[in-house]
C-alpha cells in the first residue's frame, strides 16, 4: 500500500491533477504565470531531491540494521525506499518539464481540472 500511494503520487504529478492553490495566480498576467509556474517547478524538483536524498539514507541505514517489521518480518527498507522512489519520479517529472520549457522557449501553464 506504501509504495501504491507514491507511485500514485508521481502518476498524479505526471497527469497534473495534484491539489493546487492558484485562485489568485489564475488571475495574474500570462508572463506572471509563465514565471510562477516556473519557479514552482525548480521548487518542486529541488524538494523531490532533498527528499529523495534523505529517503535512501535512512532506507539504506534500515538495510544495514537488518530492520524488520514486527508481525510480517518484512525489511523495513522496503517500504520506505517507497518514499525515495515516488519523489525520484516526482523531481524527475518536473526537471522533466523544465527541460522541455527550455527548449520550448516558454514554460506552460497548467489549466485547471474540468
């Protein structure tokens, strides 16, 4: 189930239908957008990676301890590298958009959810 939920979050990140607040940047000249969404996309690659960064430390210091759950003896680093894994994809997503922004010359907006 672990591992299901980041995946989903990186599909979610993929498809663009994650929780937003943009009611005022809706609202703000195209260039303003173009920017902030930009700028959120950086943020949002940057995190993923710091994210990832301590994930896979402390699914490697499970590993090393032989970590174990309680009922099932399952090697705990298995399900937190879950979380490494699903915001891997996340940062790689967004740099993903970045690059393809660059190259593009513009950065898109995204439309809101019909």
């Amino acid at each position: 189930m672990i591992w299901m939920a980041f995946l989903g979050a990186a599909v979610v990140s993929w498809r663009e239908r994650h929780l937003r607040m943009d009611v005022l940047v809706r609202r703000f000249p195209a260039p303003l957008q173009a920017v902030l969404r930009a700028a959120e996309l950086l943020l949002l690659a940057g995190l993923g990676g710091f994210v990832v960064f301590e994930s896979a430390g402390y699914a490697w210091r499970m590993f090393a301890l032989d970590q174990r759950s309680n009922t099932a003896g399952i090697p705990m680093w298995l399900p937190h590298s879950a979380v490494g894994v699903g915001f891997g994809l996340i940062a790689l997503i967004a740099l993903w958009r970045v690059v393809k922004a660059v190259r593009r010359g513009r950065v898109e907006t995204t439309e809101p959810a019909p």
